[in-house]
C-alpha cells in the first residue's frame, strides 16, 4: 500500500525549519509504466510523477505547483476492482491544474464524484490561503464524535489472507511483481510562497 507521511508546523521555532515534511512512498506493480518527477514538459509550473498506463496517462500519485498547489493519493485496499473506472491519478493532476479552486472547494466537488472511482485516500493543500492555524488545530484537537474507529478503514482488506496484508502493509513493500518503486521528499524552502503568518489549508478525502 501507498503511504504518506507528513508533519506540519505553522509556527516553526527557528526561521530556518520547515513547516512542512512530506514523504511518499509509491507501491505499484513493476510493469507499469511510468515517468519519474519532473516538470511537465513545457509546462515549467507543475511537478510531479506520471502515469503511462495505457487509459490512466497524465496521472500522478504526488505533485506540487509553483501556484502552491500540493496534492497526494494514495489507493483503498479492495478485493474488487472495477476495471472501467475512471483513473484516480486524474484526481491529483486535475487539482494542480486548477488554477480557480483551493484545496476544500476540490474536495467537495470530488467527494460528489467519488463513487465512480475506485477506493482512494485524497490528500490537497494550498499554501496560498490565508491563516487557518487555529482552525487547524482545533480539527485536529477534536474529532468529530463517531468517527472513530472508522467503519471503512477497519474494512480495508477484506477478503484478503492475513500474510498477504502483513506485506501489503509494510512500510516498504517487497513481493513479486509489486512493491515499492518510488520515495519522495518534499521540503518546501522557508519561507512558503504565502506571507509570513499564513498557513496552507488542508484537506483530506476517503472515498469508496
């Protein structure tokens, strides 16, 4: 499974800390194609990794944009797929090519779509907002009542046999045919692309 890790600072310490540290790693079969992080050819303002699958091209599992657009996705566990659905990494490729939406207004117009994908886990950010570090640390500080545990990610992995999810759940994934292809490390440079006390507002969506 894709993981993302990431730890976020509103208010660093020192001026030269990062207020953002995120790595991914992408796990995938080993004959799919794909193409390494770089810019999109001669489009200088996006950048990210591709998918060349055939049906899925133009894709991507991470990607920033100098606009400070920021945007990850990582797969839902399932049985079943369905082959006929539209390409998740469509998801991360559309958000940085926005250029009128901010992180919450995409996640609200993908959440009403979100059934047509199969499962997946939307990570978006805009570093270009205002300040919303305390509304930040006040979602964080209090869930929402019941949404712990959370019936769909307790789901995740159903029908598939205990050894088989212990190494689909590895950090780094090692089996033939799939695994781990690709880490990636982002590390925006100080200071952020917004003024000195803004914050970048971030959104995450689980659909199924």
């Amino acid at each position: 499974m894709c993981i993302i890790f990431f730890k976020f600072d509103p208010r660093p310490a020192s001026k030269n800390a990062y207020r953002l540290i995120l790595a991914a790693n992408r796990d995938e079969f080993y004959n799919r194609m794909s193409k390494a992080a770089d810019f999109w050819g001669t489009n200088n303002e996006i950048l990210s990794g591709l998918d060349l699958e055939y049906g899925k091209e133009g894709g991507s599992w991470l990607g920033i944009s100098k606009r400070g657009k920021l945007a990850g996705i990582t797969n839902y566990l399932e049985k079943y797929l369905n082959p006929d659905a539209p390409g998740r990494g469509f998801l991360v490729s559309n958000y940085l090519m926005d250029k009128e939406q901010d992180s919450y207004s995409y996640l609200k117009k993908v959440s009403l779509d979100s059934h047509l994908y199969n499962g997946f886990n939307l990570l978006t950010a805009d570093f270009r907002s205002l300040d919303l570090s305390s509304e930040l640390m006040m979602l964080k500080a209090q869930p929402s009542p019941g949404n712990t545990p959370d019936p769909a990610q307790e789901s995740q992995g159903d029908g598939y046999t205990t050894p088989m999810l212990q190494a689909l759940s590895a950090v780094c994934v090692r089996s033939p045919g799939y695994g781990t292809r690709s880490v990636s490390f982002l590390l925006p440079s100080t200071p952020m692309p917004v003024s000195p006390t803004a914050v970048f507002s971030l959104g995450w969506l689980v659909g199924q």
